[in-house]
C-alpha cells in the first residue's frame, strides 16, 4: 500500500503535465493569433452582408470618411459602422489615420477598383 505523500506526490507530477500541455498549446494559439492577417497573408477574407454594405459605401466616396458620414450613407448607427470600418483596417483593406479626435477611413486602391479578394 503506497503512503499518503507517494500518492499526492504522483498526483502533483500528473497535474504538472497537465500544465505544461496546456501552456504548450496556449503558445501555439498565440502564435496564430500575431501572424499577419488579411489577404496580404494569403488569406482570403469573406466579408459579411454588412460589412459588404459599408465597402461599396467607401467606394463611392473617394476622400477618407469618418464612421458618421459613412452610416449617413447607409443609414445604420454610427457604432455599427465604426466597427466594421475598424474590421476592414485590420484585415489590411483599408487605411486609417487620425484628424484632431476623429479617425479617418479610407479603402484601399486594390479592393476600391476590382473588389479581388471579396467574397460573400
């Protein structure tokens, strides 16, 4: 019969291996996580119905555009249009930069022309 420390010292070691395969595939997804997105990756991009509306918004319009001219243009709510402006800039579609407090959005010349890379 195996003593109380010689049990809890194989349970500590199994927990032990436990840890270590768990923090091995936190790395691992975090290395997924920081790797370039975006069709300059190699990636196609699908966009939603929603986040189509506000490309072909950005398209008519040539200047950068905040999120309240763009929901102008397609009349939803200010929020939804900034975070789907900010979804487009950070899968590499479009350029931001700031004015005073706003941030400006504009779509990139590869997609604002033959729209490659989108699919529905």
């Amino acid at each position: 019969m195996a003593s109380a420390y010689h049990t809890i010292n194989l349970m500590l070691k199994a927990i032990l291996q436990k840890i270590d395969i768990l923090d091995i595939k936190i790395s691992m997804v975090g290395e997924e996580l920081r790797g370039p997105r975006g069709p300059a990756a190699g990636n196609t991009v699908y966009l939603t119905v929603g986040i189509q509306t506000t490309v072909q918004a950005l398209k008519t319009i040539k200047t950068p555009v905040t999120a309240r001219q763009v929901a102008a243009i397609t009349g939803r709510a200010r929020a939804v249009e900034s975070a789907h402006l900010n979804e487009l800039w950070r899968n590499g579609m479009a350029t931001r930069t700031m004015r005073e407090r706003e941030r400006l959005f504009v779509l990139k010349e590869e997609y604002r022309d033959k729209g490659q890379a989108l699919e529905s």
